[in-house]
C-alpha cells in the first residue's frame, strides 16, 4: 500500500493505554488521509512516531474503521544520537516561492535546520509576523516531507538572522560558499572538520565585501572555511539542494540509516 513511510503523531491525535499495549485515536486530518487517501481496511499495518524529540517507533495495526482507531506495539528504541542530522543551513531569503520550495529536499536529504538569512544584497525580508504566518505552512510541508521520506525527526526553522548574528554562535564549523575561484570543496574542508557543518549560502546578488571581509576575519579564528561547488554558479533555489547533497554523503554525513525508518 503506498502513502508515508511513517506517520508523525501529533497534538490532535489521542494516545491511550488499553492493557499492555498503548492505542491511537487519529485526530482530524490522520483520520481522513488513512479512510479517505489510503481507503485503509481493519488489519492493515503503518508505522507511527512521535517527533519531538522521537523516542519509539511503533507498529501500528488499523483496529476499527468508525471511529479510526490503531493499536501500537512498540517495534524498537530509536537511539538519541540517530535523531539528528549532521548539518545545518543558512540561506538567503529568495523572492516568490522560491525559498520555501527548499523544504521539502531539504528535509529529505537530511538538514537539521533551514536558517532564513537577511544578506546584504537579500532582495526579501521577513518582518516577525510574516515569518510567523509562514511557520504555519512551512510545518505542513516538513511534515508531509518528513512522513514520505521516512524522516522521524523534525527540521527545524528559525527565524531569520543576519550573517553577523549566525558568526557569533555558530552551530559547527561553517562553510562559507562562495562563487570565486581557487577555494577549497567542500570534500577537502570536511575531511579535517567532519562534524555537523554549517553551510552559509547568500543571495543571487553575490555576498558584499563587508560579508566577505566578516567571513576572512571569522576564518583566521579557525572555525570557518570558504568553499566552492565546482566551475559552475548555481541560482539560488538550486545551490541548496546541491550543498545538501554533498553534505549528506561527505565525511560527517549520514551514515547507514541516520534518522531514517
């Protein structure tokens, strides 16, 4: 049967212990895709996770049909250190839609969090409460790319922070990438720093010198390297997709099935 490879239990899901085992009463919105999109039948099998932070991963059974209601019997522990993807995102703010159709791949390949980042030459801003009307769509969309992928997880997104900020706490040795010429890739960087990397990746614009003088400065503290994806410039809602690739395969990438059913 096709549909999610796991569902992600949420707030208006019922949890309840019957005997030994705990039992799902599907709220609203799992009741109808498992009735109305996979047009299940009592006896059929999914698996089911809680996200935040996802501990158990359970076998569910559809017991009943009206009301939806699915046993659960623990399949396996869900070790803490498999939870969470080795690499981090910031990247500059995109005009239309552009930016926000970076979730999905990026929850596929892995990301651990997608940062909005205001550059100097960022065409789009968020004011706080465009970011936070945006939150509620963005979750839609990690969540249904989560349940697709098999994702147990959940990738985050913050709010938008300017380069200046990120460099003062950065999550991981940074990777600046930067279109020029005769800088390192991205596989040479990580074979010294292999541990969860964070990918900085500006606007269409090109960074300004004052980001890339901020950026020289950070690098000579050891902490941050200025990378490359090759010969070839990548617009801005594909470069993404190409960092997270290598990312996910490269010294400090996923390894077997990190965080995956």
């Amino acid at each position: 049967m096709s549909g999610p490879r796991v569902f992600w239990i949420s707030e208006e899901d019922r949890l309840e212990t019957d005997g030994l085992f705990p039992v799902l009463h599907p709220g609203p919105a799992l009741s109808r895709h498992l009735v109305k999109s996979l047009r299940v039948s009592p006896g059929d099998t999914f698996r089911f996770v809680l996200p935040d932070p996802p501990v158990t991963l359970y076998q569910g059974q559809i017991r009943s049909l009206s009301p939806p209601v699915v046993s659960l019997k623990r399949e396996r522990e869900i070790p803490e250190r498999d939870m969470a993807p080795p690499f981090d995102l910031a990247v500059a703010l995109l005009k239309g839609d552009a930016w926000e159709d970076l979730i999905e791949p990026l929850v596929c390949l892995g990301t651990r969090s997608l940062i909005p980042l205001v550059a100097d030459r960022s065409q789009v801003h968020w004011s706080d409460d465009q970011y936070s009307k945006k939150m509620g769509r963005f979750g839609v969309k990690i969540r249904e790319a989560s349940q697709l992928s098999g994702r147990m997880d959940r990738m985050e997104i913050p709010p938008p922070v300017t380069l200046g900020k990120i460099l003062e706490e950065p999550r991981g040795f940074v990777l600046f990438f930067d279109e020029e010429s005769g800088i390192q890739s991205i596989q040479e960087v990580l074979s010294f720093h292999p541990d969860s990397p964070l990918a900085l990746i500006g606007p269409e614009g090109g960074w300004s010198e004052r980001e890339r003088s901020m950026v020289t400065e950070f690098e000579k503290r050891g902490r941050g390297a200025r990378v490359g994806l090759g010969s070839l410039i990548f617009p801005g809602r594909i470069a993404p997709v190409v960092a997270a690739s290598v990312l996910s395969y490269c010294p400090g990438g996923r390894r077997g099935e990190r965080g995956k059913v």
